[in-house]
C-alpha cells in the first residue's frame, strides 16, 4: 500500500514538473531530461516511472482533464434549485477553465491529436467523461424538474460544442465588452436548450 502511494507520488510530483517547463518551452520541445532537471533528478528516475515521452503526455493530459472534471463535484452534490444550475453554466462559461493551466499547454496537447492516434484515443476518452459527468449533472436536474429536456448525453455535448466555440474567442478577443456580449449571447443559447426562462441580468 505504502509502495504504491509512493509511486503515485512521484507520477504526480513528474507531471506536475512537466506542466511547468512545457508552459515555458512547449510541449514538443520538453524533453524528459529537461524534467528532471527542473525536478533536480537523474533522468533514469523518470524512466522509472514512465517509459516513454508519449506514456508521460497521455497521463499529463488525463491530469489536466481530471483537472477539468473537479469543477463538476460541487454541482454534483448540490444541483437542488434553479441558483445552482445558473451558478453551472456561469463557471463553465468563465475564466475559471483557463486558470487551471497555461492556454498554451492544453493547445500543444490538443495539437498531438492530429500526429498521434494513441494520444487521440486519450484525449476522446478522457472528453468523454466530461460529458457523461455534465450529462449525469443535466439527468439529475431533469429528474428534480429544475429543467425538462429529453435527452441529457445529446444537451451535455451540444452545450461543450458551445464550449469550445466560447473558449476560442476567450483565447483570441481582448476587448472585454465583445467578448462577455458574446458570452451572453452563446449563454444565452445554452439556457434556452434547458428550457429555462430568464431575464437579462441573468446572463452576464
């Protein structure tokens, strides 16, 4: 038990390392070796514990998406009323997403998709569970009548292709009153698949 305690420590303490001189160098260009540099290590140690860059990069996207996921456990337990699914689609749709991590990392990751079928299958398998997790949030509420729609697995992943649309122009839009007028309208989207009924002040 103690041993693999300790070795998921030290996973955790390389991924951790990684995240960090990726978000100054990039992803492409981090070696291990630089890792264990920035870890003040031998690089042996880090093969110890992964075999490969690409065994590292699957387990430093599940991280950063396990990341992703803790934002949910709160509105898990208490989707009860109205305020907390309002309370939902405001903290998806903020900064909060992006201050989990540097833009720059989740974009190189995203970007290996395209170069490497293993890191694909990774990176759909851990999206995956952030739509079941928001579906399962969605069925609760459809459940408790705080909103009726027919199919929450369907709603949950149109509302992250809203998502990802809204976190582009967050990326790429500096002028603040452009972008929380599209926020608005993009919310505004979204409540109107919950069937909800709100007023102006309500979506900000």
């Amino acid at each position: 038990m103690g041993r693999k305690s300790i070795k998921e420590q030290r996973r955790k303490e390389i991924i951790l390392s990684f995240c960090k001189v990726a978000e100054r160098t990039g992803v492409e260009r981090t070696s291990l070796v630089q890792v264990a540099k920035e870890m003040g290590i031998n690089d042996s140690l880090i093969f110890h514990y992964f075999k490969s860059k690409d065994e590292l990069l699957l387990e430093v996207n599940k991280f950063l998406m396990e990341k992703y996921l803790n934002i949910y456990e709160g509105f898990l337990e208490q989707m009860n009323d109205y305020e907390s699914l309002v309370s939902l689609i405001d903290t998806l749709f903020s900064t909060r997403w992006s201050e989990l991590f540097e833009d720059n990392l989740y974009y190189d990751l995203y970007a290996m998709i395209f170069r490497h079928s293993v890191f694909k299958e990774g990176f759909i398998e851990v999206h995956n569970s952030l739509h079941r997790k928001l579906a399962q949030i969605l069925h609760d509420a459809h459940e408790k009548g705080i909103i009726h729609i027919s199919n929450p697995h369907h709603t949950a992943i149109n509302i992250f292709t809203l998502l990802d649309g809204w976190y582009f122009h967050l990326v790429l839009i500096e002028e603040e009153e452009i972008l929380a007028e599209r926020t608005q309208r993009i919310k505004a989207i979204v409540y109107n698949m919950l069937g909800l009924k709100i007023s102006k002040e309500d979506v900000i």
